[in-house]
C-alpha cells in the first residue's frame, strides 16, 4: 500500500482560500445588501408610513359624553330639573 503523495504548500493554500471565503461570507451576512437595495427598502416604509398616517384616526379629540355615562355632579344635585 502507497500512500498518496500530497504538496504540502498547496493544501495549506487551498485550506487559507477556504477560510478566507468562510470570512467572506460571513461579512457579507455582516455589513448587509447594497445601497441601492437599503434605500429602496427605506422609501418603501415611509410611503407606508404616510398611507398609515393619512388613515389613522385623531386620539386627540375629547370623547363625548353618552346616555349611558354618569356626568360628574356636585354632591346634592341630582342633575334633574325641578
């Protein structure tokens, strides 16, 4: 039995461009996409953002009062006429 002749050089080589693509792929998940990408994405939420906006309705305004809710009244008047 022979065992296989192997240059060391080039498998340390092929060993460094392995780790080097693993780091390469890594920075890529790291820094993102492309700008072009990025700043569509952004014009996208914030027209999505202004459609929201323009349909959402006022919570500033004072809610009205209702038959069905007590109005607060001094103790001893009983808010009916006489």
């Amino acid at each position: 039995m022979s065992a296989d002749i192997v240059n060391l050089r080039l498998v340390r080589k092929r060993r460094r461009r392995g780790a080097a693509e693993l780091e390469a792929d890594a920075n890529r998940i790291r820094h993102g996409t492309p700008k072009a990408l990025r700043d569509e994405a952004r014009v996208e939420r914030e027209r999505a953002s202004r459609l929201l906006n323009g349909v959402k309705r006022d919570r500033a305004a004072p809610v009205e009062a209702g038959p069905s809710a007590p109005a607060l009244m001094p103790p001893g008047e009983t808010g009916k006429p006489s």
